[in-house]
C-alpha cells in the first residue's frame, strides 16, 4: 500500500487540525514523541515530547495521509514522502537497496517498536521513500 506521507517543522498538530478544517476529515491516529518506549537508540528531548511521532487523517471515504514532525529542519521539498507499508521483509530489502544506490539515507532500515523493519530513504531522483514492513 503507497500513501502519501507529509513531514512537518513542528507544525503536524496543527497542520493536521487546519486540514480537518477544510475537509472535514477524521482523524484515525495521532501519537505523540512522548509515547514512543523510552530507549538509548533514540532518545527524545524534553523539548521534543509534544511532538507528533505518527497521525493519520481520513479526508474523503478512501483518501487517507500521514504525517509526523521532523526532528531536523526540512526544506519544502522534503516534505513530501512515499510511504510504502509492505509485507515481506525480502521485498523491503530489494526494493530499499536498489532505491538508496546514488541516493541518501534518512533513517536506516531497522527494527522498530512499531514495525519489523522501518526506515527512510530520497533516492537518486529525489524522491523521498518511507519503508515499513508490519
């Protein structure tokens, strides 16, 4: 499944809020940096805790988006992001090392709390990929 995923300066909550607003949309999910199980391979800042970590927004019957807050500065065309949710790790893996040759890696392909693996990745055109396989 491929879903739009759009990353925000510290703004996702109220982003999110305004898009409500225009659509009239639901909002499915909203997890804060406060929630994430605290962890020496990614720790979280005070100032940090009320940042979004993953929301996810219904804005017509079949029109989902995500988004979360960034903890580097983004430049407008980092702002948008393909998420890819697939289901073999074989597949992620394929995909991913074929999509980070010439390209530069956000986030590396990992275990996560949330996933099997997870990671981020703007490939050789400039494109920015999310990967995570449940």
């Amino acid at each position: 499944m491929i879903k739009p995923y759009l990353m925000f300066n510290r703004e996702c909550e109220e982003a999110f809020k305004f898009y409500i607003e225009a659509f009239g949309g639901e909002l499915i999910a909203m997890q804060k940096y406060s929630e994430i199980p605290s962890s020496p391979d990614f720790p979280v800042e005070e100032s940090d805790k009320d940042l979004v970590l993953y929301s996810q927004l219904r804005l017509t019957e079949d029109g989902v988006i995500m988004g979360s807050d960034s903890n580097r500065e983004l430049n407008d065309s980092d702002k948008v992001v393909l998420s890819v949710e697939l289901n073999s790790v074989e597949q992620a893996r394929k995909a991913w090392n074929t999509l980070k040759e010439e390209g530069s890696i956000h986030m590396e392909l990992h275990e996560t709390f949330f996933a099997k693996l997870h990671g981020s990745l703007k490939d050789k055109f400039g494109v920015s990929w999310m990967f995570t396989v449940n």
